[in-house]
C-alpha cells in the first residue's frame, strides 16, 4: 500500500475532509492561525473524526517546504489510481462526462497544472499513457496543490485503444490542433466529450489525431507558435464548462 500524501492549503484540505474524510489520516494546522477559515476546518475535522494537530509555523515549514501553505496541511491516504474498466463502469453514473487525455506529456509540473484545472472544471478522469510520459510523482502532486487526491488518474498502456473504447461508449473526441480549421468555441463540448492535448512542443501524435472525431485550435493574436499544453488545457476546459454552464449551476 502507498504511503501518506500530504496536501496543504485551505481549499484542498476542506475539500478532502468534506467529501473523502475516510482517507484524511492527520490535519496539522499553525498554532498561530485561529481566523474563521482556519476554525471552520478545524471544526470539520473534529467533526469527523479526524485526529488535529497544532504545529509551530517552522515545524510546518520543515514538513511542506516553502509553499504558500496558509497554515492549513493534511496527511491522507492516495487517491489509488483508477483501471480502464473502472473509468468505463463510471461512464454511466455521469451525465455528459467531461475527461481529459494527455498524450505523452512529458513534465510532471505540466501534468499537475492540468490536474488542477481538470478538478476546477469538473472532469471526471486524466487519462495518461504508462510510458512515455509523466506520471504522478511527488512533484506532479504538488503542483496539483490537492487535485490529484480528488480527480482519477487513469494510466492506460495505450492511449489510442482507451480513445477507441471511450468512442464505443458514447464519447466524442475533440483533440487540440493550432492547424485545425474550427476554433475552439465553434465545436460543440456540451455533450460527452473527451479533451486531448498532446505532448509538448510536439503536438499530438499521427495516430492519435487520426482517433479524434474533431479537432479544435484555440485563437492566437501574438507571435507565439504554440501554448504551454497546461495553459491550453487550462483554456479548452474552461471553453467546455462555459458551453456546459457549469459555473451558472454552482452560483
């Protein structure tokens, strides 16, 4: 079994204690800190259960590094990785599923800014190859800043045959193309859909462009050829839930 994760931040660690408390193992919050936000997790923790701890802010430091932490961490069980029969057995329970595909992407850092932007817009599941590519270390779960505890990763052996099962299930894929001749906001992203963006600098790979049913470019103005693939997955889905109107529904 995998170690503790350790998150930080009020918002992830709300987060974990509101929806998974069952895997939030130890909250440490800053002796000092003892604003509402900080009590209400306090509060929520106990509520459930979860053992607290009070740490000096050098102590906190030692344990996270130096990260804008907010006096606020958690030690909690991983998220454990989710199989391609398991995201397809999902499929069902979800109306209009929204999943992004990263086709070998290579930098961890790249990978756990679109987790982060993938658990903001409400994606079901990341689906990364197992070779190749970027995997969830360390260093791709801190830059997640908690999203890699609450949105499923799926590490698939090949990426084209999991595009292929997810089409057989209902899904359209969109892939990201700066030649493509449809801007981003003119493909319908309202339905069930899956985003992919390829590696970077590289693009998408031959065989995996031909798999997609659409292919989206988003507009540029500058001189720039091509964006970082976290800023562009960052932009598609916020493009997908614009269309879907998931923002109106949370308000």
């Amino acid at each position: 079994m995998k170690s503790a994760e350790t998150i930080f931040g009020l918002h992830p660690v709300r987060i974990m204690l509101e929806r998974h408390p069952e895997r939030v193992l130890t909250v440490r919050l800053a002796e000092r800190r003892d604003d509402p936000r900080v009590r209400a997790i306090e509060e929520l923790a106990r509520k459930q259960l979860r053992p607290v701890e009070r740490i000096d802010a050098p102590a906190l430091k030692r344990l996270l590094g130096d990260v804008v932490h907010q006096g606020v961490a958690a030690d909690i069980a991983p998220l454990p990785p989710w199989s391609e029969d398991e995201l397809l057995a999902a499929l069902p329970g979800v109306p209009a599923p929204l999943i992004l595909a990263l086709d070998g992407v290579q930098d961890p850092h790249n990978l756990g800014a679109c987790l982060r932007t993938a658990d903001a817009c409400g994606v079901l599941a990341v689906i990364i190859p197992k070779d190749r590519a970027a995997q969830l270390t360390p260093a791709a779960r801190k830059v997640a800043a908690g999203a890699a505890e609450t949105t499923p990763v799926v590490a698939v052996t090949n990426l084209v045959r999991a595009l292929k099962l997810l089409k057989e299930a209902g899904l359209w894929v969109v892939g990201a193309d700066a030649a493509a001749e449809q801007s981003a906001d003119a493909v319908d992203l309202k339905g069930p859909v899956v985003l992919v963006l390829g590696a970077e600098g590289a693009g998408l790979r031959q065989l995996t462009r031909q798999n997609c049913d659409f292919l989206a470019r988003l507009p540029q103005l500058g001189a720039v050829e091509s964006l970082n693939v976290s800023v562009a997955a960052g932009m598609l889905l916020y493009e997908a839930a614009r269309q879907r109107g998931s923002w109106q529904r949370q308000e």
